[in-house]
C-alpha cells in the first residue's frame, strides 16, 4: 500500500510541474497524478530507467517530469492545439 502512495505523490506533483512547464495543461488532482504516473513509465522507458540522483525520490520526480512533458507535448500535438514550451 505504501508503494501505491508514493507513486500516487510522485506522479501529482511530476503532474503538476509538467503542467507549468508545458503551458495551457491543467487536468487538476486527478489528472496530474495520472500524467505523472504515465510520464513515469515514459520517461523511464525514454531513458533507459530513472535519472540518477543522490536522492532516490528526487530520481523517480525528474524522470517522471520528463516522461510527463514529453507525454503532454505529444498530446498537443495530436489534439492540434498550439502550447509555448
């Protein structure tokens, strides 16, 4: 249960980073955490696995924010809407 808090947290606030570095991306709550827990996947598949960092947390939050900026911009893409990165 603990693991499923954690990744719940770590993908809320990569959610959420992704939302302000990718512009015109607000999903709320819900939304946030499953763009930063999708972004998880992504970036660790992007990168071969998690960014390493002194701090293992610190680690899951920055591939997270990767995979979920790369996800959101793909969405805008597809949905042809037009965002400044």
């Amino acid at each position: 249960m603990d693991g499923l808090l954690y990744a719940i947290i770590v993908g809320a606030v990569a959610g959420w980073l992704a939302g302000l570095i990718v512009r015109g991306f607000g999903f709320g709550l819900l939304g946030n955490i499953i763009v930063g827990i999708v972004g998880g996947w992504l970036g660790s598949w992007l990168l071969g696995g998690s960014i390493k960092t002194g701090n293992a947390t610190l680690s899951y939050i920055l591939t997270a924010l990767i995979g979920a900026v790369v996800l959101l911009f793909v969405i805008s893409l597809l949905s042809g809407r037009r965002r400044a990165v």
